[in-house]
DNA sequence: ATGGCCCAATCATCCTACAACTTTTAAAAG
DNA sequence: CTTTTAAAAGTTGTAGGATGATTGGGCCAT
C-alpha cells in the first residue's frame, strides 16, 4: 500500500508545533514566548515562515502580539476565540435561546452522571452565592451565580458541550449585570438554585431540566423587555 | 469618555478586507483570487504583508492554498470550519448529546416561529425522504433525512443556533449511514417525521420538543451500541 | 522621587532572490 | 493532424537582509 506523501508546508508544520505546546501547557496562557530570532533557531526555519505561522495563531486568537514588547500566549484553543466572535455579533436573544439549549442539555446530563465532587461543587457555589447575596456585593453575586450555572454544565461531563457553553457566559456577564442592577433592588431567591442541586443529587432529569428551563425563562423575558426599549 | 487608539497593523486590515469580499460573496466559495502579486498591488502592501494576511485566513479555513496554482476560497465563515475541527475530535456520543440540545430548543423555537415557507420546506423534505426509500436509494435518503433536520433548525429561526448545527450535521453524515446499512433492512418509518411537522404546523412546541427528543434517543441508542463493539 | 533621555530588545514592514510546483505554450515525434 | 515531450511562464513557498516603529528599562540631571 503507497501512501501519499504529508506535504503539510513548514509554516503549517511550525503553527502545529506552537499549537501543541499550548494544547500542552508548555506555554502557559499569559506567558511570554521566546523572541522571534530565538524561535528561527529552535525551529530552524526561516524569519518569514515563523512569522507565518505566528500570525496564523494570532488571527486564531490563540497568541497576541505586541510591538517591541514581545508575544503571549492569549488562549489555549481555536474553538473558544471564533465562538466569542460570533457570539458577540449574534443578538443577545438569541444567545439567550442557545444557552437555554446547551445548559437544559447539560442539567439532564448532570442528573445522570453527577459524580460526589460535582454536587460538593455546585454547593460550593451556592454558599458563594449566598455570602454574595448577604454582603450586597452584585460583582460577585454575578461571579458566582455564572460559577454555578458553570458547574450544572461541567457536571454534564460533555466537553464538546462545555467547549460551546464557556464563551456564552461571559457575554452574558455584562448583560446580567444590566439586569439585575436595572431592574429591581437585587435580592437572592436561593430557591431556584437549590432546586436545581436536589434534582440533580436525586438524579432526576426530568425536574432538573424544568428548573433550568423555568430559571432562563425569567432571563429570557429580561431581555425581551430590555430590547423593547 | 476617552477611546483606546484603534492601530490595526497592516496585516489584519488587508485580513479584514479579505474576509469582507468573502462574507459579500465578492468572491465565491470555490472560485480563485487574485494572485499574490496583483493583490499586492491592490492593497499597496509588499509581499510580506499581503502573505501573512493570507496566511492567517488560510490557518482559520477561509482560503485554501496550491503552490503553483493559486489561492481559492473554501469557506464563508470562520466558525464553521473551527467546529468542524473540534467536532472531528469529540466522540459521537458527545456530538449527539449536544445534537440533541440544539435540535430539541431549534423545534420548540420553530413551533413560534415557523412562516409557511418553513412549513412547505418541510413537507418538501419528507417528500423527498418517501421518495428515496420507495427507492431503496440510501444515500439520497441520509441526505433527505438530513435536510429535514436542518430544516427543522432553520425553522428555529436563530442564526447562533444554525451556525453551531450545521457542522454537527456533516459529522453525523457518516454514521448515520453505517446505522442504517448495517443495522437493518432499512425501512422508512414516515410517522416519525411527520408528527414532527404536525407538531410545528401547530405550534406545539412541547409534543415538537418530545418528537425530537423520542427521535435523538434512538441515535443515542445506536450510538452506545455501536461503542460496545 | 520625578521627569526626560538614550539604548537595547522586539515586532512590523519592505525588498530581493531563488526554489518548488502547476499550467500553458510550443516544438517535436508519430 | 494527433500525440508526446519539452520548454516557458505563472504562482506559491522559503530564505535572508535591511530599516522603521514601538516598548521597556536604565541612566542621569533636576
């Protein structure tokens, strides 16, 4: 059996590289990496293909570059910059109806294979919540309120699904900020999160998958008055 | 309320520009661009520049290059082909699981909104799914069946949600076709699509959620069987 | 300490040259 | 005239050097 000859290009053998010693964690996100001249060494390739291949990855969102100043490393993957991109360009109402799917998704999931670290940390989040809500501090309150929702989707343990899910929450901080500094004196209805664990705990799906569904209904109608105006 | 200076290096505006002539469909997905010496010109940036823009739309999967060919465009949208990497990697099962999310809100938000045009999209569909399995045409009735499917998400009438979908589909192309061919004699049980349109036609967005639902379940089912393997 | 200045490091852009590959053209062979 | 072969032109890939622009730190005078 011949097999075609891999004739990926250097600069395309070089982005590889850079990208598995992210993916690896041998360039740690907010690191500085070596100077350009050193990377032609190491690599062995010539100023414009390193530069290639660089500038690959920081269209991708993965590296920034700074004049005079050198190269970070911003991000860790690909999928998580272009979700961000779109995500910012796409209406918040319709983000509001992805998150419901993703999150509704992740909660059935969470009920079924929730592990004990999983339901220590969600209580976790409660509580966080809770001190938040006692000490009228909204930043925080918003933090730990997006940590637990956060959470439910880890338990999911779907990663695809949590790749898609991460990028949504942080458009949806500043919104949520809006909300619940706008609309009313913010008070804590620790109800709808509580809720949510026991049904996750006792592996009910069905309830699980409601309260997500009854929580982001709320949300959802926030932003349809807030676009109204 | 003062602005940080926007200082756009040369390379992202002539990257930007490019992806504006391809999102305007100035130039066509398949069709080849100019080559690098007249852009050259065209921009007014040297090789250099006009290469790592290149570059770095080729890395994101918007361009496709042919040493001593050309440069051709192969993708509208960024995110499109960004998934299509991730999705490559995840297991089926996950791939499903998120599926199912996406598929399950897509016909709840398509009961709402569904115009007659979606409506005769759809029915357009089944009839294409009769006609392939009267037929015994596997081939084209995966494509059918499919492009049901997508219809039911574009009946959902959110683009985030269509953008995230749609790669999940191709991925799915290839399974789909070893469950039915190996599985069994394949037979096309209509009901099945058919209370889905129903559901929509409607406007009961619960029995379309269930009828998605009922649907993707017997995937899933396909799907761990085929792990245990 | 503060502010201004210089200097080294680093990325940004440009230029030229050549190599590798593809397509087209034209000549040569049948 | 058709087919084959070879040359030529066109296009992207890689290399190396030169200069400009920006940043950050160190030095010095105030």
């Amino acid at each position: 059996m011949i097999q075609k000859i891999n004739r990926m290009s250097l600069v395309e053998q070089v982005a590889a590289q850079i990208e598995e010693l992210i993916q690896s964690e041998q360039w740690t996100v907010g690191a500085k990496i070596p100077p350009e001249t050193e990377l032609m060494e190491q690599f062995a390739v010539s100023r414009n293909t390193l530069r290639e291949a660089i500038r690959a990855l920081v269209h991708a969102g993965l590296l920034e570059t700074k004049q005079g100043s050198g190269t970070i490393v911003r991000s860790k993957n690909t999928l998580d910059a272009a979700l961000k991109k779109y995500v910012k360009k796409a209406t918040m109402l319709e983000t509001v109806d992805v998150r419901i799917a993703l999150e509704k998704q992740a909660a059935e999931l969470a009920a079924h294979h929730r592990t004990d670290q999983d339901l220590a940390q969600l209580e976790a989040s409660i509580k966080a919540c809770q001190q938040a809500a006692e000490q009228d501090d909204v930043d925080q309150f918003i933090a730990s309120d997006i940590n637990f929702h956060k959470a439910v989707v880890h338990a999911g343990n779907n990663q695809l699904l949590i790749q898609l899910y991460e990028p949504l929450t942080e458009v949806l901080y500043a919104f949520i900020q809006d909300i619940i500094t706008l609309d009313k004196p913010f008070q804590y209805e620790e109800g709808l999160h509580t809720d949510l664990l026991d049904a996750i705990r006792t592996q009910d799906a069905e309830a699980a998958a409601h309260y997500i569904e009854s929580y982001l209904k709320i949300v959802k109608e926030n932003v349809m008055t807030m676009m109204e105006e």
